[in-house]
C-alpha cells in the first residue's frame, strides 16, 4: 500500500506529523517538533499537509458548467457574495461533482497562506502532494452528526452537505444551527433522528461538556471519543488525508508533478548533456566513419593501380596480394621452370664481355628472360650468348637486323634443359 506523511500545520503551535497507509493505520507515531525533523520520512512517501479549518473555506456551489476549465473560471464568481476578499487573491480548488446533488465541492484559501505553507514545507526539502483542510478530512456518517472539537475550532459535518466550521466558544450554537438546518432541508417535516459523535481532547471536553450535555436530549444518542494527546486530531483525519478522500488545494497553478515527473525534472538537465554528449559522440563516430571509407576507397585504387603496374595485361585485382605473391614466387623460386635472378646475374657476367653493348628492354615469362640487345656489331651479339652458354645456359640470338652504326637483335635466355 502507499504511504503518506501526514504533517499537521497550526500558526500557534508546533508542527505535528505522522505515517500511515492508505487505510489510515498508522505506521510511524505521531510526533511533533521541528519541520526539519519530518523531512526524512519523506523519503519514498506521499507528502501531504494538513491546516486548520479556520484557514479555509469549504463549501460547495451548484455552477452549471460542465467542463473542468469552464468551471474552474465560473466557480469564483459564483462564489464572490460568500468570501470577504478579492477574488483575485483567493484560489479556489473543486472536487469532483456530485451525481446525486449535482453540487460541486470547492475550497477557497488564500493565496498569501498557500504561498507562506509551500515556502514553509520546501524550504526544508518536503514537496508536498497535497494540502487539505481539516474540515474536509472530517469524516460523514449517514444518521450522524460528527464533530471536531479541537482548540479554538469544532468542525461539524453530516452525510449530506459541506461541514460546518465554527469557533469552539459557541458550540451550543453551532449543534443547534446544524439541526435548524437539518429540519428546513425536509421541508417543515421532523427529519430523522440523528445521533452526534464528538472527538474531542480530554481538556477541550471538559471546557465544553456542558454545553454538549444541554441539547442530548435533540440526539439519539452522544458519544464523545477522546483523542490521544500523542496524535491528537491527526488520529481521525489520517484516513481521509491518506487515502486522497477530499479536495486538494494544491490545483491549477499550484498543481505539482507526480513523484516521477519531478524526478525527470530533478534529472532533465543531466539528461539533455548526456544526450548532448551522445550526439557529439555518434556525430564523431559517423565522421570517422565517413573518413575511413574515403582512405579505404583511396587504397582500393591505389591497389588497383599498383596492380595493373605489376601485373600488366591483369585489369581484375580481385585477391590481388595472394596473386602478386604468387608471382613473386615464381619469380624467385624458379617457377615455371626458370627463374629471373640467376638468369639476371649470369646476364651481367657475360655483358662484361661486351661494354658497349646495352639493353633496351625485357620481358621474364614461362621461365625464359628475353631481351632487346643493341651492339657495336654481331660479333658482339655473339660473344654475349657465347659467355651464356659457358655459364650453362641456352641463349637464342633472334632477329638480328642492321640498326645504323650498330646491330640490334632478341636474345632468349633459359636455364640449358629447360
């Protein structure tokens, strides 16, 4: 069940509060003291603040509107001949209208109070949910008339009505007029007997029992509860005030969050820089992102040219590295039974013969080196493949033509046997 702390406000003596669930069993004694003192048992709890019926007006009006904003804009006006101040500095809550009567509960307060009970509960970090008047928590009875006579004030209510709030120095008038009244709301006829309820303190009682005493007689029955001096009046309205039962003040522009929406509200600013943060960091991610498949497409080309350099007639660099690799093993390893070095390195020996020759261009492919060999004269074409064939290897002068001064011819190298 929820929980509520209850804290009991009176401009002429000290805070009281206590804890109780919904049902209105008490979980943590009334104590009174300090405000700071009740903060922390605010902690997971429903905050509600309860003042005196002097404070505030409880009544009902019969305004036909039916819509919440519609009426809240009527209620004040139609209320206007029964408040002694501006309507203006007045703040007037409703209740939920009754189907039977079509009436509607309102309590007016005064701003100035609402505004001084807020400052006074938050300026030591309780955030009340609710504020209600002590009238309102009275409890109704059908066939009873219950009264609350405590200190200064005694609050009487029926089952049918809005209570009656009165000072304690006339409670004789105040029983007689909510019986005056009972009988001209039946129209002259004797209305039902009702029996009367009193809570009282033990002190209250004794000051005002005479007076209860002379008018018994108009009810069928009295009974007086004495209150606990622990607790006091807190005893008989924690029911209403935990569990919701009566009109809020706390509407309109003094409406509050639920507990998780003032959690956001607490956390809303942490919030938005995390969320800030996050977006920083996802726009950096896709920044990255963006730069590295612009590198990764540079270095496809880049392969693909580099490639194409090395492997000519190859324009498919799909598997490029494992395809070069091959080649260069081929290379070096003598693959397809020759192999470029030693055919490069016994070249190079047998061109030592012939200084003046030189080398226009080769080709290595399938294991033979060819070449293009411009010479002084044939001879000297001759001498080169001569050297080569001394070293063991096959060297085939093709093509031998006239090239002005010079001769110019192809000579095939091979490993002899090959």
């Amino acid at each position: 069940m929820a929980e509520s702390l209850i804290i009991r406000l009176r401009s002429n003596e000290a805070p009281r509060w206590m804890v109780c669930n919904d049902d209105g069993q008490v979980l943590v004694n009334a104590v009174s003291g300090e405000l700071v003192q009740a903060a922390p048992l605010a902690t997971g709890r429903r905050v509600v603040a309860v003042v005196s019926p002097g404070d505030a007006l409880v009544t009902e009006s019969d305004a036909p509107a039916k819509s919440a904003s519609k009426l809240a804009q009527v209620i004040p006006f139609a209320l206007e001949e029964r408040v002694a101040s501006e309507i203006e500095d007045l703040h007037f809550a409703l209740g939920e209208r009754d189907a039977d009567t079509g009436r509607v509960p309102v309590v007016v307060v005064s701003r100035a109070l609402l505004d001084g009970w807020l400052a006074e509960l938050r300026a030591v970090g309780l955030q009340p949910q609710a504020i209600y008047s002590e009238a309102s928590l009275v409890p109704a009875m059908p066939g009873q008339l219950i009264g609350l006579l405590d200190g200064e004030f005694l609050t009487l209510r029926t089952a049918e009505g809005p209570p009656v709030v009165m000072p304690a120095l006339a409670v004789r008038d105040a029983l007689e007029m909510v019986l005056a009244a009972q009988t001209s709301q039946v129209a002259g006829l004797e209305p039902p007997p009702m029996g009367l309820l009193l809570y009282a303190s033990q002190e209250d009682w004794q000051q005002h029992e005479h007076e209860v005493d002379a008018l018994r007689e108009r009810f069928t029955g009295v009974k007086v509860q004495i209150l606990p001096s622990s607790s006091g009046p807190l005893s008989v309205l924690a029911q209403a005030a935990g569990s919701g039962d009566a009109v809020n003040m706390l509407q309109g522009s003094y409406a509050v969050s639920s507990p998780m929406q003032q959690g956001w509200k607490a956390w809303r600013i942490a919030a938005a820089l995390a969320a800030s943060l996050l977006f920083v960091h996802l726009g950096a991610r896709y920044f990255e992102l963006t730069r590295l498949r612009k590198t990764e497409a540079a270095l496809d080309a880049s392969i693909q040219d580099a490639f194409r350099a090395a492997m000519p007639g190859q324009q498919n660099a799909l598997n490029a590295r494992r395809r070069v690799e091959a080649r260069l093993a081929e290379v070096r390893g003598g693959g397809g039974g020759g192999a470029l070095l030693p055919a490069l390195s016994a070249l190079a020996r047998a061109k030592t013969a012939v200084p003046a020759a030189t080398i226009e261009g080769m080709m290595f492919r399938d294991g033979t080196l060819e070449l293009r060999i411009n010479a002084p004269d044939a001879a000297a074409l001759d001498a080169i493949g001569q050297q080569l064939r001394a070293s063991s290897w096959q060297a085939d002068i093709k093509g031998l033509t006239a090239n002005g001064d010079g001769y110019r011819g192809n000579l095939q190298i091979r490993r002899a046997g090959a």
